[in-house]
C-alpha cells in the first residue's frame, strides 16, 4: 500500500520535471538577444564520435548580438560551420580563420509573434504534464484507499496536491510571461 506522503511525492517529482523542460525548452528559443544555450543542441563530429559543440570549441557572448566560437583544433573550423548551417539556427556563421562568429539578427515583428505562440504551446505542455502528475496522484490515493488507507488522509492528500498543482501551475505561467516579455521587447 502507498501512503500520502510517497503519492505526493512521486506526483511532485513529476511536477518538478516538467517546470525543468519547460525551463531548458524555452531557453532554446532566440529571443533576439545572443545566449550561448542556442548552440547546447548542435553537435559536431569530433574524430569520428558526434561530440557537444561546447566540448570541441570555447563559446562566448562578446556582446549582446553575437556569440563567438573558437574551435580548440584548427581543423574543426569547417564541420562546426556546416553544423551551424544545418542546424535550425537560421544564422549563417562568418568565420576570419581564428575565430568563428555568428551575429543575431533583431527579430521581425512576425518573427517575435511566432517564437511567442512557441513558448505558449510549450507552456501549455507544461501545464499538461503538470496536470497529468496531479491526476496520477489523485489516482493512487484513491487506489490506496482500496487498499486501506483512511478517506480523511486521501481527501488531505488531494487538497495537497492541488495547492501543489497551483504552485506548479502559476511558476509555469511566471516563465511564459517573462520570457513573452523577453521576446517581445524590441
């Protein structure tokens, strides 16, 4: 038999998970300012393994609108170029043989309405997920109380996990709003 506290547990251990992707999804999204995140998912070939762009070169923020790259083997130059192009960036490197550069364009009106109805949708899923360990929760209490456990402790654990749910809920929401903010400031 599960008690409360290991339902509420496992539930807010769920909870957490998703405000941490909600986290790391939205600091993937440019936002017109330069983040050495955009580059976490882009990998390179590295003397044939594929290897995380920052194990093969030091990467910067010089200063607000570009991101400076400086391979620690000059024969990388090239593959991390073509991987920059490849990936979904949408930035062209420029490259002067020392170091690699990638300038962040200012976005377009259109361009910001976009990135903020993705960071709504991941929100959203977010908020899904959230909801979806409150459900999971509420039904292990109830499968407990089958198995024993007093109805006045499963309505507790219920009450605590939807004060925990609302906590999760306005944290998600607190996220979206700044980083909407973030998107949309010109």
């Amino acid at each position: 038999m599960k008690d409360v506290k290991t339902c509420i547990n496992d539930a807010e251990e769920k909870m957490d998970m998703a405000l941490i992707h909600l986290e790391d999804s939205l600091a993937h999204i440019r936002a017109g300012k330069a983040d050495i995140r955009l580059l976490d998912g882009i990998r390179v070939d590295s003397y044939g393994s594929m290897a995380p762009l920052n194990s093969v070169a030091a990467i910067s923020t010089p200063d607000a609108r570009s991101i400076a790259i400086k391979p620690w083997d000059k024969s990388m130059f090239r593959i991390i170029e073509k991987a920059i192009i490849d990936s979904d960036l949408g930035i062209m490197p420029e490259n002067n043989g020392e170091i690699i550069r990638i300038g962040i364009p200012p976005l377009t009106e259109e361009r910001r309405k976009a990135l903020a109805k993705q960071c709504k949708a991941e929100a959203e899923n977010a908020k899904v997920s959230v909801r979806n360990a409150r459900r999971d929760g509420n039904d292990a209490l109830k499968k407990a109380v089958k198995d024993g456990l007093a109805e006045d402790e499963q309505k507790n654990g219920e009450a605590k996990l939807q004060k925990m749910h609302d906590k999760f809920i306005k944290q998600i929401e607190d996220l979206f709003a700044a980083k909407e903010k973030e998107i949309m400031t010109v």
